[in-house]
C-alpha cells in the first residue's frame, strides 16, 4: 500500500517529485480508519485520497452513496502474513504476535486485524461497483510497473505525457523510494522507539 500510495502520488503531480519530497505518505493520502485523521480528511483538497485496510462491507456509509473510485490491491496472501508478523513484532500497542507458526495458524482463521484473507477479498471482488473500481495486484506491479501505472492512469482518467509517464515510473521504482524520508519511514522512526518502527519498503 505504501508503493501504490507513492505511485498515485506521482501520477497526479504528472511526475513531479514535489509532493513526495515535501509531504509524508499519510499525510498525502491518509487513513481513513485513523479517527485522528476526521479533521485533517475534511480539509483535504480536490482530488482526495485516502488508504485503508478494511473489508467492503466496513466501509464509512457516505461510501456507498458516493461516486468515490477504488483501487483494490490485493498481495499473494503469504507475503501478507510474513508482513502482518514483522508487523506486530515491530508496533507495541498491537497484541504479541507469538511464534510465527501461531501467528500463522490465526491468520488462516481470521484471527487478525482485518479478518480472513480470502473474505477481505471476496467482499471487494463482489462490491457492486462497475467501473468504479479497479483490481490489481501487488505481483503486477513487480512484473510489469508500466502496466499498472497506465492502467491506474486510465481508470482515473488522467492522461500522461510520455515524458510524466517516465518521470513517474523511474520515481515510483521501490529501490528509488527507498531513498526519499518522505517515502520511506525513516522520518517517523527517529520518533519512536526501535521495537515500534514500521517496515514499510521490505520488498
């Protein structure tokens, strides 16, 4: 979620490198399931973003009656539970992950934040939202970056120049964003203690 948030970013700024350098990624496009985001979220300007984790079905009400567009990603759902583990060992307020083969063991049961994998995304697969949503997944992204960067495109209806397009690749590539603050997390662990500091970038 992190790549997707830098790529569509730099999709609306054409390339332009101003807003990942200047502003971090949640306050970009800001949870929506954070409650100390409801105030921040209201003064957004036009064209808003948010992310979030949550199934269909747990969506904000104003959702269903909006004209909103999403992006669905989905992650092969054993990398999701190598990230989710790292996670909870690494965040101290969320419960101690224990083994990995525990933590395992609750993810296929959907004892984890966010519920059961294969329900989060049957609830997205079957949202009646015609054109107004797009899949595609984490694996797409590593296969063919340009691909994707073009779809999102189309589906927002953002025409690219061949000259942004290449700016927003080559500055969407995971290794480049591993060398922007902004982008990789490393402003926010200069605040928090060594066991709370997010992994974001692991791949």
């Amino acid at each position: 979620t992190t790549w997707l948030q830098e790529i569509f970013s730099l999709i609306v700024s054409e390339g332009d490198l101003t807003p990942v350098l200047t502003l971090q990624g949640f306050k970009r496009i800001p949870w929506l399931e954070a409650k100390q985001n409801e105030t921040f979220v209201a003064n957004l300007s036009s064209p808003r973003a948010f992310m979030s984790h949550m199934p269909y079905e747990l969506m904000p009400s104003t959702f269903f009656s909006s004209k909103a567009k999403v992006i669905y990603l989905a992650r092969n759902p054993k990398d999701v539970v190598v990230s989710q583990f790292y996670f909870h060992q690494t965040i101290s307020f969320l419960p101690d992950p224990g083994t990995f083969e525990e933590f395992t063991d609750g993810f296929l049961k959907g004892n984890v934040m966010y519920g059961k994998w294969t329900d989060h995304v049957k609830s997205w697969r079957n949202a009646d939202l015609g054109d107004r949503i797009l899949y595609i997944t984490y694996e797409e992204m590593l296969q063919d970056l340009r691909g994707i960067i073009e779809r999102i495109s189309r589906f927002l209806n953002w025409q690219l120049s061949e000259e942004a397009l290449k700016q927003v690749i080559e500055r969407s590539q995971l290794k480049t964003m591993k060398q922007r603050k902004m982008s990789n997390s490393s402003l926010v662990s200069q605040k928090i203690p060594d066991n709370m500091r997010p992994l974001h970038l692991r791949k």
